[in-house]
C-alpha cells in the first residue's frame, strides 16, 4: 500500500468519526430541546425559528467546512480536486 493510499484511509476514517460524533452530538442536543420545550409559545402568535432547522443548519456548515478542507487537502497532495478524475 502506497503512502498516499494510507493517508486517504486515515482521512477518510478521521472524517467518518468526526461524522458520527456530531451527528450523535446534535440528537442528543435536539432530544433535550424538546422535551424542556413541549410546552412553550403554544398561544403564542411569535414566530420562532425551530430548534432543529438551527442544528440542520450548523451541521449542514459544519459539513461543507470538512469538504472544503478535503478538496483543498487533496489540491495539495495530488495537484487535482478529484485525485484520479481526468
């Protein structure tokens, strides 16, 4: 196996663990919210943003920030966005 494979695997295996923590990070988060929240602004005629289109939001950012710095990673190791896309 070739340095550069390694190196892959382990980005992409680093990537894959940060993944889950959020993902787990943000249903714990969002299971709170909603259960200390159940009743509130129930007659109320406020608009308010929802607790989960906030976390899709901020995962959704968090998300296109690894992709960034994946494509950039591989730019500088291979010299191409896509390694091995001609």
């Amino acid at each position: 196996m070739s340095p550069l494979a390694g190196f892959l695997i382990f980005i992409v295996s680093i990537t894959a663990l940060v993944i889950a923590y959020l993902t787990k990070q943000f249903q714990e988060e969002n299971i709170i919210y909603s259960n200390n929240n159940k009743m509130k602004n129930k007659n109320l005629n406020i608009k308010t943003v929802e607790k989960e289109k906030v976390v899709a939001e901020t995962l959704n950012g968090r998300f296109a920030m690894i992709g960034l710095i994946a494509a950039v990673g591989a730019y500088l190791t291979t010299g191409q966005i896509i390694p091995g896309f001609v």
